[in-house]
C-alpha cells in the first residue's frame, strides 16, 4: 500500500524584502532608504509617544513599539513599503484593555493577537480585506476619529477632568462638567501647536510638521513654566511631569534614556498596579480582545499595503504580510512594545520620501532608538497639549470627513445606512460591535440585491426556436441566477403554481451558477409536488458539480418523470417522446 504524503503550502516569510532583493537592489537604492528612513523616524518619535499616551500607558511603549516591531514586521512582512507601529486605529480597543487589565494585560493581548494573525497568515486568509465593505471600514474608522479626538480635549484645555474611562457617552459627560476648569496657558500653548502644525506645509520645507509644532509647543511650554510655574506645580503639564519610571535600579521622570529590553509582559502591572497572575483565567478573559486586536491589524495592515501597491505600483504578499504583522507583535511586547500594525500616514511618507525596500522601514526604527536613547531629556520636554494638538489633526485626517459625507450623499440608501450604524456604534460602544453588525447589515444587503437579481420566467415559443412546436400539456421555465437561502423559495414560488393541463415541466436552468442546501431542499419539496400531480419535470443545463449535489441529496432520474438535460433541444426531444408514451399509455388503457 502507497504511503500518501501532504505538504502545507506556508507562505513566503520576507517577502517583501526577497521583492526588492530581486528587482535590483544597489547603492542608489540603499541611500533613498536612509533618507526615507530618517524622515519616516523622524515623524514617528511624536506619534508613537502621542500614541501611546491616548492609549493610556506612558509615551516610551509607544517607542519600543516603532522600534522592535517596525524593525520585525518590515523584515518578514510581505509589502515592501509598509512601516508598522502604534496607529491612532488602536486607541479606542486599547484604551479599555488598559483600563482594565493594565499595561501587563494589554501586552498579553497583543502576543495574543500576534499568534492570531501568523495562523491567518498560514492559513491563508490574506484577502480578508476584500471582504469587508468600504461603508464598514469608513464607519469605524470615523468613529475611531472621533472618539480619540473627544479623549484629547481634558489635555488640550488643560481641564481637572481626572482619569477617562472607557465610555464615551460618560467621558464626554465629565469633560463638559469640568470645562469651567479651562486652563488658559495650557489652552494657548495647544492652540499654538496646532496652528503651527496646520500652517507649517504651506512654507514648503522639507521637515515634518509634527517636529516643528511639538518644537514650538516644548519651547513655549518651558519658557511658561519658567514665568510661571509654582513651588508645587509646573504651570504646563509636559511629559516629564506627568510620567515617572523605574528601570535597572534607577528611576527618573518623563522618557527612560535607555534601549528597550526583555521584560516579561505578566510581570507589569494590571490594573491595580500590582503584576499580573498569568492563569487559564485571564487568558480566557483576554481572549476576545486579541481576537478583536488581532482582526483590526489584519484589516489595517492589509488596507494599507493595498494603498502602498497603488501608489507604487508593485504588488505584496498578504498572507506574508500577515505573518509577520503578527511576529511583530509577539516579539515587541516582550521588549515593552504595545500592538502595532502598518500606518498609512507613515507608509505614505516612507513612499513620498523614496524608500525603495523595508530597509527604510528598519532605518527608521534605528532612528527611533537613537531618539530614546540620546534625546530622552529633551523630549520630556513635550508639553501634552501639544501632543492633543497632534492627535487632533491624526484624528482629523483618520476621518476622511469629505469621502464621509460624499458616500452618504452618492451611496445607496443601505450602503448610507450601514456607514451611519457602523459610526454610530463605535463611537456610542465599541468597533467589534460595530464591525460585527457592519458586516451583519452588509450581508442582509448583498442578500436582498441578489434575491432582485434571480428571477423565474415562463418562456413562450416565439421568444426561444427551441420551445416551439411542444404541446399546450408542456410548460418551459427559465430560472435566471443563482440559488441560495435568501431567493431559493422566492425563484420556485412560481412553479408550484402551474396550468392544471401542464403534464411536463422543463427548467432551463443554465444560468443558475450555484445552488445552496436551502435550495436543495426546496427544489425536492417542488419535484415531490410534482410527483404527487403526476407533473414530469427535466432540468436542463446545470453543471455537473451540481447535479452531482443533487444526486447526493437523493434528487435521480425517475424514468417518464424526471431526468437531466445539457439543453433546450436535447430536453424537447425527451419531453415530447415522454408525451407520446403517456398518450401510447391512456390509449392502450383506454
């Protein structure tokens, strides 16, 4: 006996790198990376501090993030062009993971969510973004935008609005009681940077604007808590009043000058400060926010290789991609790193500056590790307000406010309707429910449009040479569509409703790609009708594949009653022969 072997077709890890590798990689290429990759850092030193704070744990995961899995995913991901890290897209599933299992349970989640995503990968569910409508992800992702700019407002006011928690109805609710706590300075300073940040592309010169408005702000903020800082007190909050650490023996306020290392994620602490207890409990609990981490940096990660592709012109390797976006997230947690997954702001830049390979990508992480290491001083420094003021305009620009309002003026009604629910849901709850009734109501859509598409008409012989010349005992019936639980018992209504001197039915049923069990099982309860009223019937031109499916449900050939035919001609010529044995019959009975 042969001795039958299986091969798992595994995806290619480092694809993207192979990518570049293969299509000519030289001297000229390596030095449009460095200089993508200095760019890239330099604009993701603010965002991932920014990030990480909204996220609610202090700025230097949000480092460690850029640094340990930008460098991961970029090496064994499968875009060329991708730069992973924290994103705005993970605040508002991170912030309640923080609020209720602590810096320790949101690290757990994301080495959750890391192995979620390499076995999506491995098993080759890459093209999952196809599958999820455009109304859907522009729902959440407004909503998302909302949320974290409602979330930014205590700190760009300078409000006493103590510590958020994780819904929205309810913070917005304190923040409009402790408005009367405004803090002029801090308020200021916040619109400074923002302005500056607004109005710092239009000079045209070549250094991000993010640097340049948390440069004013840091500057305005010293020279304000020089003037008029208490005893007690600084008069603007940066973050080096805000955050304290502890590392190696020593402790220090703001950002630790030092590289990322091993630290084990069950033994940060939880919610109540003290380190976790890692047990069966707790990854069960843990569970559902990974699946939802897990699921939303899929959706991200493959969104923006696919808006990479378009701009370059290249193509990725999803299911690649996949699999390293989730070592990426295995790995960083283990070095303090909170879940990343490819941005598209960072992607664009990395494209727009010339990077050519996930070289630039691992630049760029390199440039955020000399920054931790070397400026740590320097950016503590960084008032809050004018990390608010960032996020106000990553927010902003995470809305897409024009296309927002374009679909709900020029989207059908359902598709408007869906984006609506799906905004509406993430910011009054959470996106997993938001994405879950999304596709929900996305589903039911497509549904009802392809039950409108297949119908069931009755075909008369001046429409079809192959229907002529049969008798008024035989009736021809086309079923145009496919057959599935949504219009099977709509599309065979009809043929229940035939002529009481109709002796022989054929169904023309060549356009009918596919048929589901509900079909199935409509169509046996339509043949035994039949049966019982002594009506033969032939099916003409399905596929093999499905006839095969109807002989395994117990739909065969039952001589003078029912039969399969490929087409119109062949099903005439066994019709009208069954007729004339019917007659031959009645007459010999007769």
């Amino acid at each position: 006996m042969s001795r039958q072997r299986f091969y798992v077709d595994l995806p290619s890890i480092s694809s993207g790198l192979r990518t570049a590798w293969r299509s000519g990689y030289g001297l000229a290429d390596l030095r449009k990376d460095v200089m993508a990759g200095l760019t890239i850092g330099t604009v993701a030193v603010p965002l991932s501090m920014a990030l990480a704070i909204a996220t609610g744990v202090p700025p230097q995961h949000g480092l460690y993030t850029a640094i340990v899995a930008g460098a991961i995913i970029a090496l064994t991901g499968g875009s060329r062009f991708n730069v992973s890290g924290p994103t705005a897209a993970f605040v508002v599933i991170l912030f309640p993971i923080v609020q209720q299992y602590g810096l320790g349970g949101l690290l757990i989640a994301s080495m959750m969510a890391g192995i979620i995503l390499v076995v999506l990968g491995i098993t080759r569910m890459g093209r999952l973004i196809e599958f999820v409508p455009y109304p859907v992800v522009l729902g959440f992702t407004a909503g998302i935008a909302v949320v974290i700019a409602v979330l930014q407002i205590p700190d760009f006011l300078g409000l006493s609005v103590g510590q958020l928690g994780e819904h929205f109805v309810e913070n917005l609710g304190r923040i409009v009681a402790s408005l009367p706590t405004l803090d002029p300075l801090e308020f200021g300073i916040g619109v400074l940077a923002l302005v500056v940040m607004l109005l710092w592309p239009r000079l045209h010169v070549p250094i991000p604007a993010p640097l340049v408005g948390l440069i004013v702000g840091a500057i305005a903020a010293y020279a304000a808590n020089q003037w008029f800082a208490s005893e007690s007190a600084p008069a603007v909050e940066t973050i080096a009043s805000r955050f304290t650490w502890e590392a190696n023996g020593e402790t220090g306020t703001g950002i630790p000058p030092i590289a990322p290392s091993f630290t084990a994620p069950w033994l940060l602490p939880g919610p109540d400060g003290a380190p976790l207890e890692l047990n069966f409990e707790l990854i069960r609990a843990l569970l559902g926010p990974a699946f939802a981490i897990a699921m939303l940096g899929a959706i991200e990660s493959l969104l923006c290789a696919v808006v990479s592709d378009g701009l370059t012109k290249t193509k990725h390797d999803p299911n690649a991609e996949l699999v390293g976006q989730g070592l990426g997230n295995i790995v960083a947690p283990l070095f303090g790193g909170i879940t990343a997954t490819a941005a598209i702001a960072r992607t664009a830049t990395n494209i727009r500056s010339g990077g050519r390979s996930p070289i630039a990508a691992v630049v760029h992480s390199v440039v955020v590790l000399l920054a931790v290491i070397a400026l740590a001083g320097l950016l503590g420094l960084v008032p809050m307000a004018a990390l608010a003021a960032l996020l106000f305009i990553i927010a902003w620009n995470m809305s897409e406010a024009r296309h927002f309002l374009h679909t709900l003026r020029s989207a059908p009604p359902g598709d408007a309707a869906i984006l609506v629910t799906c905004f509406g849901l993430t910011v009054l709850f959470d996106m997993v429910l938001a994405v879950a009734v999304g596709m929900g109501l996305a589903a039911a859509l497509f549904i009802r449009r392809m039950a409108l598409l297949t119908t069931t008409d009755r075909l008369e012989a001046e429409r079809h040479p192959a229907v002529t010349g049969l008798p008024p005992e035989m009736a021809v019936y086309e079923i145009n569509g496919p057959l599935f639980f949504g219009v099977a018992e709509k599309a065979l209504t009809s043929l229940h409703r035939v002529d009481r001197h109709v002796q022989t039915v054929l169904i023309d049923m060549r356009k009918v790609p596919s048929m589901d069990g509900t079909a199935i099982v409509a169509l046996q309860s339509l043949i035994g009708e039949m049966h019982r009223e002594g009506v033969a019937l032939i099916l003409v031109g399905l596929p093999t594949r499905i006839i095969v499916k109807l002989r395994r449900a117990g739909i065969r050939k039952v001589a003078g009653m029912l039969t399969y035919r490929s087409d119109l001609q062949s099903a005439r010529t066994v019709a009208l022969r069954w007729h004339h044995e019917r007659h031959e019959m009645d007459r010999n009975t007769d």
